[in-house]
C-alpha cells in the first residue's frame, strides 16, 4: 500500500494509462468553451499566463458574468475573470492583471 508509513518506492507500475489527451470541445464546443478557448490571456506574468491556459485546456474557466473592482483604482472596471486589477493600472503601474505582482508581462 502506497499510504504505509515508510513506503516510498512503488513495487509495480501504474494501473490505469491514458490512451488519449483530455479535449474540451470532444462533443462539440459549446459558446461559453468556442469564447475560452479563441480568448488571448494579456497583461499576465508566465505563471499566471500558464493558470489560466490550464483552465481552459481541461475546462475549468470560468468567465465573469459581471465587472469587478480592480484593487488599486476601486472602480469597477476588470472584465476579465480570475483578474483584480484593470487594464489601465495594469499597464500604469506594469505589474501582472492577474496576481498584482510587480513581474514581466509576457504580453503586454
């Protein structure tokens, strides 16, 4: 049992192997997944870039319904989800929408 205090090393190899790669749009897309899926993820350090593309890769996006407030201007203007500062600051201040991290932006 792989759970025993002490047992590190497996004595066989893994059960059950994927034959194929996760799709999210395998059934056809739906709207919400044909938006996620063509959506250009900019103003974001790599990390979070790579968050969010795996969000959307095994279908866990999920887009913002209304605007939120951006935490350093408090208007309501962040449309994107999962972001807390605005384009503009984004842009002003140069640091990530997404984790408010002063980092290289990959696309700006």
């Amino acid at each position: 049992m792989s759970s025993q205090k002490g047992n590190v090393s497996r004595s066989r190899r893994q059960k059950h192997q994927n034959t194929s790669a996760f799709k999210n749009d395998k059934y056809g897309a739906s709207a919400q997944v044909k938006k996620a899926n063509s959506k250009i993820h900019d103003g974001l350090c790599q990390h979070c870039k790579g968050v969010l593309e795996w969000k959307v890769k095994y279908n866990k996006y999920k887009p913002l319904t209304q605007s939120k407030r951006c935490v350093k201007c408090s208007q309501k203007t962040v449309k994107d989800a999962y972001h807390i500062v605005c384009k503009q600051c984004s842009l002003q201040l140069e640091i990530c929408c997404k984790c408010g991290k002063k980092e290289d932006i990959v696309i700006p």
